[in-house]
C-alpha cells in the first residue's frame, strides 16, 4: 500500500512540475535552433530567404498598424513588431480558434512566458522579429495576447493569396 502511494506521489509531482515548467518558460527568443513545425498558417522561416519585412506598429491603445497584412503563398517575410507603446506588447500568429485557446491559457496564468518562432513577446520601445514561411493559402490572424489586450481588440489579419499560377 505504501509503495502505491509513493508511486501516486510520484507521478502527481511529475505531471505539476511539468505543467508549471510552461508557465515559468520565458517569451524571449533562446540561443537554440528554431523548431520546424508546420502549422495551419505555416513554419518558421529562414532569415536567409527573407524578401519582404512588414513593420508592425502595437501601442497602448491596443491596435496594431497596420492590422491586415497580405503576403503570397510561398513568401517568407520578417514581421517586425515595433512596440510603440509604454507597455509590454506580443506579436502571436495563429488561427482564430488557436488565439482564443492561447488567450483564455493567458488570463488562467497571467505570469506565463514562452519562446515559439510565430511569436515576439516586446518591451516598450523595443521591436522583435518573427520570421514566417506562409506555405498556405488562406486567411489567419495575429493577435496580443497578454491578458486585456486582445479582449480590448488587438488584433490583425493575414491573408495569404495563393501562389501565381
């Protein structure tokens, strides 16, 4: 009986620590390698086939200039965010659905930090970058999503056109 209890033990303070690990991870870019993973609105970018950068502008009014960005199925492009404002801003691409589910996590866990290519987590008076391979056609959006933020409507769209036949 003892035995099962210290395994229960066990296992409850592995799967906590594991959970918390994503809350205490930072949104600042690492020193390691980008991980290649395709998403519906596409995969991290190489800098080196960057032709195109599009300078964001987020402020403390919670909007983003421009808030529609139209790219070419098969661009990479470097988002420059620019945080105009007095406050800590993001820049986070996604569908609307994977948005809304990363924001209700945010307001859950206001502390939370975390590092992924399709992101810029920015101090005021800063800029970051995200480097994106649009390899889909379609229509997706961008978004803050530090707490308030994107409920008071910081939010944008990207329409990727498909590729010139």
């Amino acid at each position: 009986m003892n035995t099962i209890k210290l395994i229960a033990t066990c296992a409850l303070w592995i799967s906590a620590s594991t959970s918390f690990a994503h809350e205490n991870a930072h949104h600042t870019a690492s020193n390691s390698p980008v991980v290649k993973e395709q998403k519906d609105w596409g995969i991290a970018g190489d800098a080196k086939a960057v032709r195109r950068t599009i300078t964001v502008r987020m402020t403390d009014d919670m909007r983003f200039a421009p808030n529609h960005i139209e790219v070419r199925e098969g661009d990479t492009v470097r988002l420059r965010a620019e945080n105009k404002g007095k406050v800590l801003h993001e820049i986070v691409i996604g569908t609307k659905a994977e948005l809304n589910q990363h924001a209700e996590m945010m307001k859950k866990h206001p502390g939370m930090e975390h590092d992924e290519p399709y992101m810029a987590h920015v101090a005021a008076a800063k800029t970051g970058d995200i480097v994106w391979h649009f390899n889909r056609a379609g229509s997706f959006d961008f978004a803050c999503l530090i707490p308030g933020h994107y409920q008071a409507g910081m939010t944008g769209t990207i329409t990727v056109l498909p590729r010139n036949p």
